[in-house]
C-alpha cells in the first residue's frame, strides 16, 4: 500500500506543549564528532530531526514529533532522551 507521510501527518492534530521539550540530545558533541551517519535525520517520518551543516547542529524541532519512538530505538550511541508529553498534550490521533 502506497501511503503518503504528509497525507497521513495531516490526519493529526498536534496541541503543542511549548513549555516542555520533550526531546532531548544527550550529548550534542557525539552528533557533532562521532555520528557520521545523522540516522535520526534520514528515519523520522516527522523531519523533526535536520542536520545544519554550516552550524555544525542537529535542530531538533520536537513540536513535531509523533511519539512512533524510532529516533530513540535507532541512534546508534543512544543519545536522544524522549520523554511523552504529559497529559493533554501531544499527538491526538482522530479516527474516521
Ligand atoms: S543519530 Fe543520534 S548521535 Fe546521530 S545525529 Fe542523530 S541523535 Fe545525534
Ligand atoms: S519519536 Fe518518531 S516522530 Fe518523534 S522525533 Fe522520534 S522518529 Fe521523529
């Protein structure tokens, strides 16, 4: 089945919660020194991850997000901490 990521991230409605980045890099000088590959970048259908090479910064836009969890299971040095968004925020999905 052929599913286009935008169609279905318009599906959602996001309720940001811009108080609480619920995303974080541990350690931003292992994306800058060791990571040569950005996985993050390429694998999170939300683009919440983009790699600024002239900064030499992973911008992290986490309004985003929608809790799928691969950036954390697929960083190969286990450096995003991802907590859920608490109650009433974040990704409410609608049916129908
Ligand atoms: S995959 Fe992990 S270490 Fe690499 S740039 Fe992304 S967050 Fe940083
Ligand atoms: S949890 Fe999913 S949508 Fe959110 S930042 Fe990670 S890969 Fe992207």
């Amino acid at each position: 089945m052929d599913v286009n990521i935008d169609e279905k991230l318009g599906t959602l409605t996001y309720k940001a919660d811009h108080h609480h980045a619920h995303i974080k890099i541990r350690n931003e000088s292992v994306c800058q020194t060791q990571c040569k590959d950005k996985a993050c970048t390429a694998i999170c259908p939300a683009k919440v991850y983009v790699w600024e090479a002239g900064q030499n910064k992973l911008v992290v836009s986490y309004e985003n997000c929608i809790e799928c969890g691969a950036c954390q299971m697929l960083c190969p040095f286990d450096n995003i901490e991802c907590d859920m968004p608490r109650g009433g925020f974040g990704v409410q999905y609608k049916y129908g």
